[in-house]
C-alpha cells in the first residue's frame, strides 16, 4: 500500500439499500468500495485508494495528504445568524462561560 494512503481515513458501514458493506475514505470520496463482508469492504477500499494514489503519481497529478498528517490550528471561523449568535452569547451568559467555551462544548457533543 502506498505509504499515503496508509494514513488515510477509511471507514465502513452497512448500507440497507444496497444490502452491503460500503467501505469509504475521506481523502478520496469518490471512491467506494462494496462487499458483503465488512473486513473485505475495508481491504478493498484501501487496495482502491492506494491504487488511485500510484496513478495520481504516476500522472503528475496532485495527491491529496492524509487528515491524519494534517497540522491543526485548533481556530475556524463559523458563521451564524445574527438571532443564533444572540442566542448563543445569552446561553454562555447564563452558564458564565464564554462563548468560545459554550461552541466548543457543542460540538464536542454533535
């Protein structure tokens, strides 16, 4: 496997409509890979991955990075409504905490 891919993030879940395992990976979303065995969606998702990243360096062409190998800042910028930005500074108010602690314990929790 190529040593990219390796670090990407593969998941696999059950999908009624088809009635098998879909195994996925978030680097790559337009790859998919279908099995009836939820060990061998994952093996297959990872072979296909690996795979698409040999013919993208193959090509020249740009390989997305890994999640995983990505640095994080910890800060982004979402923006609300002005009636839920209200909302929300009333909540963190309310709680004495401030409104960077309220969102943040929100989404630890979505």
């Amino acid at each position: 496997m190529s040593s990219i891919a390796e670090h990407y993030t593969y998941r696999v879940h059950w999908s009624p409509e088809d009635d098998l395992y879909v195994g996925t990976v978030a680097e790559l979303p337009s790859l998919s890979w279908l099995a009836s065995d939820r060990t061998d969606a994952f093996d297959g998702i990872q072979r296909a991955a690996s795979e698409t990243v040999a013919d993208l360096l193959a090509d020249g062409d740009p390989v997305p990075p890994a999640l995983a190998d990505r640095k994080y800042s910890g800060k982004f910028m979402v923006r609300v409504p002005p009636e839920v930005h209200r909302q929300l500074v009333i909540e963190a108010a309310e709680q004495d905490v401030s409104l960077n602690r309220l969102a943040s314990s929100r989404l630890v929790r979505a």
